[in-house]
C-alpha cells in the first residue's frame, strides 16, 4: 500500500502539530484550535447530502442538538443531575457514561432520527429540502427549549466536563474524513454523484436513488451528532442557542468556500473560516475599529461568490499522493477516433 | 476479446434460461399517455422476442421518445399493460426495470457531466455489483476484488466504443459523437436484455453514423440483445431493422418489414414524404 505512507506521514505532522500546539498555545488559542477540528467533522459531514448528492440540508444544527443534549445527559456528573435534572428516570439518573461513548451514542441517537425525518423530508429536492430542513431546525429548537425534564429549556444543561481536548476534535475530525473520503470515492460516491448530476438518469442507470440520498443523509447526521457533543463538551454547557441558525449558517459558508463535493476542500473551508475571523477580531482590537470585522468578511463572501461561485476547490481533490479528479472539460479534447474515416 | 466479453457482460441469470411464453421477451398491450388534453401515445401494441431488431420511425412529436419514456418508468402509463421476461412490469420504477434487464440512451445525451467517462461506465456496472457501505469504507479484500472487476470490465466496454483513451475525462468534454457512444456503453455496462436507443445518430455526420451502424449491429449479435431503435435516419434504420413500426400522433399506422413499410401509402404520407430524401 504505497498510497498510505503519504497519509500516515501527513498523520504523523498532525500529532506533532498539535502536540506542539497543545504545549505553547494559551487556553483562548486552545480553544479555537479545538473548535477547529469539531468544524471539520461538521463541514466534512455535511458535504455529503450538501456537496455529493446535491440535497441541500440546512437542518445540520438539528442532528447536533440531537447528538449534544443526548451527549451531555450521559456524562453528566452525579451531583449535577441530581440537582439539575430531577425528573429523569431513574437508570438514567444513576449513570454516567464515559465521554466517547457518550459522543457515540448522540452520534447514534442523531442518525436514528436522521432515518424518519430522511424518509420524509428526502420526498422533496432543493428549494423545498432546504426549507423542509429548516423546520426541521425550528422543531428541534423548539423541542429543546421546552422538554424540561431532560434540557432544562432555555436555562439549559450547565457543569459539563471539559471532556473535549485537542485530541478528541481532532480525532473525530480524522475519523470523519476518513469515512467520508472511503464513501465519496467509493461506488457509493459515484452513485452520490450520479444522483446530483441527473437524478432521472441515475435511475435508469440502476443507482437505487432514494436509498443512497438516506444513507448520506444519515451518515451525515451521524457526524453531526458527534460534533454536537464535541461542542457541548467543549462549551461545558448546552443550551438551545448553541445549536442555532447560526452555527448551521457557519458550517454552510465554510461549506460554500471549501467547494461543495471536494472533502479536502470542506476541511480548507473550516480551518479558513475559524481562522480568518479570530485574526481580524484581534487586528479590528488592535485597530480600535470594533465591528469591522464582521463587514469585511460579509464583503470577502459576497465578492467570494461572485467571483469564485464553485468555492476554492470546486470539485476536485487536494491529494497527497495520485491524480486529480476526472480531467478537466476544455483543454485536449478526448480523441474521438470514429471522426476518421474508415470507409468511403 | 469479443467473445469474452459476452459472457462477461451477460447477468447470471440471463443465461440458459428460457421465459415462459417461448422466447417473448417483451409484451405491451394497449399503452397509452396523456399529458393533460394530449393524447402523446395510445393503444400501443408490441410483442418483442428475444433477439430482434425493431425500429421505430415517425415525425417529430409522434410520441417515439414518450412510448421509450413509459416502458423505462419515467413516465407512468396512463393505460395498458407490460410485461417483460414473463413478469408484468406496468408502472414499474426505472431502477427497478434497469435491475430486470432494460436499459435505454437519451434523445438528449444525458450521461453524469461531473464524473470521468470511465466513472461514468462504473455507475452502471455496479448495477449487479453492490457492496454493503461498511466493506466500503473499511476496504475489505472482497471489496478490492470487486472494484478491480468493475474496473477491468468498464475497460473492455471503453474499449470496444472506441472511448479507452478519453476514459479519466469529465464526461461533458468529449465531441458529441463520443458522448452518443459512452451513453451506449453505459447501457451495455447494466448487461441487459432490452436495450432501447433514441436516435442514437442525431447529429452525428456520416463517417460516425455509418460506425454507429455497424457497432449497434455488432453488439445486438455479440450481446444478443434485443434491440428497439428510434431513428429519423431512413437509410440506417431501413438497413438494420428486422420489423419497423410507424408512429404518428401516438399511434401505431404501419408495421411490417422494411420493403413494406417503404411502400407504405399511409407512411410515405405521414413521415417519408418529408424525410424520404435525406436517407
Ligand atoms: N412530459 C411531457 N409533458 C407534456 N407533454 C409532453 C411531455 N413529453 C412529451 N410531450 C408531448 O407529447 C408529444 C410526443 O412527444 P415525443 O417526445 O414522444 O415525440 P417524439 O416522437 O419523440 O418526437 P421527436 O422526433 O421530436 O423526438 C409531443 O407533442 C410532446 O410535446
Ligand atoms: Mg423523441
């Protein structure tokens, strides 16, 4: 296996990187640092409804509220839920699970949910699934800021332990581009494509259509979930706001400036736009210019969709070792020999 | 490496085995389509066997690419009945009848503009080739095994259209006449029984046609495929077609072998008056 010596090279760097991080870097660095590799698995994830079968959800934050207060509700130390959370059923009140089966297990409860709201929600394609998934964010939202007994509503679930260090988000983020990457490119993946390409084709073709879209779908939540409780554990706390609008609005710009349909690029995308904003919140301080920011990276986006609509990678692939994508459409056209004449 | 192929590209099931009703492989009775007040196709009678060669002429809007459209799924019949291999298939999905052994080429190419040529063969050979998603991403042995088949396969189907060398492209990139022919071995790639081609040669010139011909007539022997070919050319379609139907305003008004059609009152009237000399 040749082709791995260039990814556990690249996976060595990664350890090294993040070791050394994890030693010189401040606890606000840190933090950023963590929130990195918990946007990857986001962006990684979503990119495969989003970006390979072309079913465009906005209801990412949903499977995180899912993964995350189911997360929290397992680790959560004894003394706390006795004093928070009363009127949970008694197993549930008397255990606590360690963290990465906790991530697991929202992972698991997100994917489950993922399964009916796929079957319904997987009817429709575009305009109308991203909005359908948007209610899908208004539902869960609502249901968080209501169930009491389990979230606590908007107060929340609070005395989380830091359980997500560097190497859990970075670690999940690995495990999710390594199954996202196996399914993209994969026989799976080019049915994923095929379905965004021409749905009705992929259909004659023999590409079971409506099962690849759930299965991405599901998949996709799965990670999310995951992120969800990378989040809560990073937060230390859950509340309906941290699973808002505007986390799933975040993970679909980086999404759209990675380029939808290129795992490497949703990794780019995220490291970017976790980035880009920190350092110019700290030159806008510097500058006594607060509120800057913000404008100039509305501006960068707008002129980054008018200027390069396919987003940084479009498409292709960043890879280590082995070709690029399928070659490009323009230049050398395939030879096509039937143009020389073999009769008269 | 032709006769390889035939029994490489045949599913396992289709060999040896005979179909109830002597070799009938396909039966349509009374099929029709409406589109609102339209009537794009009615009473429509086929009885295909295994093995033929039927072409399908008939002016524009006649309802050709509708009675293809019905018979893959695309459209659900308004009436009537199909049965294919003995089975009755009325109103059954496209995916569903791509898996029993019917694959089609569009009027208007539609291979997946995103996927290599090479890809875009694969999507259809892993029609009778599923792996579970876990062998996938874990890469099982059986997995590799399989993929280097498919490859292997998708090769030989490329090779024999003549598209080997334009395989790593974006399928959007190649000259028409190539995108024509990788929608052909895209359909051979699914192994069927019934292949059905929409104008195969539109727009092609006639170097590229008359190679057309001669590639359609040698997988309809290779394969043993049986074939339903619409075709606005006269001359290709009068050449390679065993039985002819005429369609016009959804209707079928002439059928036989191609010297009677040719004669036909009722066709030179409808379709060869207007078409007769370009052939
Ligand atoms: N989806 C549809 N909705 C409404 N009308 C349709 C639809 N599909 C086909 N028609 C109509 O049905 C009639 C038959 O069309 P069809 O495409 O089957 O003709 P055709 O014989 O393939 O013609 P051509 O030689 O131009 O390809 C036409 O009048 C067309 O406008
Ligand atoms: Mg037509």
């Amino acid at each position: 296996m040749r082709r791995a010596i260039p990814v556990l090279a690249g996976l060595v760097l990664l350890v090294a990187l993040l070791a050394l991080a994890d030693m010189s870097l401040n606890s606000y660095y840190l933090r950023i640092l963590g929130l990195m590799g918990i946007y990857i698995v986001l962006t990684v994830s979503l990119n495969l409804p989003n970006g390979f079968t072309g079913d465009f959800s906005l209801g990412h934050a949903a499977f995180m509220a899912v993964g995350g207060y189911c997360a929290a509700v397992l680790t959560m130390p004894l003394v706390s839920k006795e004093l928070l959370l009363t009127e949970l059923p008694t197993w549930l009140q008397e255990t606590v699970v360690p963290f990465p089966i906790a991530t697991v297990a929202g992972g698991l409860l997100a994917a489950l949910v993922a399964l009916p709201v796929g079957l319904v929600v997987l009817r429709l394609r575009g305009h109308y699934l991203a909005v359908a998934t948007i209610g899908l964010l208004i539902v869960v939202q609502g249901i968080a800021t209501n169930w009491d007994s389990v979230t606590r509503g908007a107060r929340g679930l609070s005395g989380l332990q830091p359980h997500t260090t560097l190497w859990w988000s970075f670690g999940w983020a690995v495990v999710t581009i390594f199954v996202v990457w196996r399914m993209a490119y994969s026989p799976f993946g080019r049915a994923m494509v095929s379905i965004r390409d021409d749905p009705l084709a992929a259909a004659c073709r023999g590409v079971r259509v409506f099962r690849t879209r759930l299965v991405a779908f599901i998949v996709s939540a799965f990670f999310a979930g995951v992120g969800g409780s990378l989040l809560a554990h990073q937060i230390t706390a859950v509340t309906p706001s941290t699973y808002s609008f505007d986390v799933t609005f975040l993970v679909i710009i980086m999404l759209v400036v990675g380029g939808m349909g290129s795992v490497t690029g949703s990794v780019i995308g995220a490291v970017i736009m976790t980035v880009v904003p920190v350092l110019l919140r700290d030159l806008e301080r510097e500058l006594d210019m607060v509120g800057t920011a913000q404008l100039v990276i509305a501006g960068a986006l707008i002129a980054f969709m008018i200027f390069r609509r396919q987003g940084l990678m479009g498409t292709r692939e960043f890879r280590l070792a082995g070709r690029f994508g399928p070659k490009a459409s323009s230049p050398s056209p395939a030879p096509d020999q039937s143009q020389t004449p073999t009769s008269s | 490496m032709a006769s390889e192929d035939k029994s490489d590209l045949r599913s396992p099931e289709d060999r040896g085995t005979t179909h109830s009703s002597a070799d009938e492989l396909l039966h349509v009775a009374g099929l029709g389509r409406k589109f609102g007040g339209l009537t794009a196709l009615a009473d429509y009678d086929v009885d295909l066997r295994s093995g033929e060669l039927l072409g399908i002429i008939g002016p524009n809007g006649a309802g050709k690419t509708t009675l293809f459209n019905v018979l893959t799924g695309l459209v659900p019949p308004s009436s009537g009945e199909v049965r294919f291999c003995g089975k009755d298939q009325t109103g059954a999905a496209p995916q569903r009848l791509a898996e029993v052994g019917m694959a089609r080429t569009f009027q208007n190419i539609r291979n997946f503009a995103s996927l290599s040529v090479i890809d875009n063969v694969k999507v259809a050979l892993q029609l009778h080739e599923s792996v579970p998603l876990w062998q996938t991403i874990v890469g099982t042995r059986r997995y590799r095994a399989d993929q280097a088949r498919i490859h292997d396969r998708a090769v030989d189907l490329l090779e024999l259209l003549q598209l080997d060398q334009a395989r790593d492209h974006r399928a959007d990139g190649l000259p028409y006449g190539a995108q024509r022919r990788l929608e052909i071995a895209c359909a051979l790639a699914l192994s069927p029984k019934l292949l059905l081609l929409d104008e195969p040669a539109a727009g092609m010139n006639p170097t590229e046609t008359l190679e057309l011909m001669h590639l359609i007539r040698r997988v309809h022997e290779e394969f043993k495929l049986t074939i339903m070919l619409i075709e606005h050319n006269v001359h290709f379609i009068m050449t390679i077609c065993h039985r002819i139907q005429v369609l016009n305003y959804g209707r079928v008004i002439a059928e036989g072998e191609p010297a009677y059609i040719r004669k036909h009152p009722a066709v030179i009237e409808a379709y060869l008056g207007h078409g007769a000399s370009d052939a």
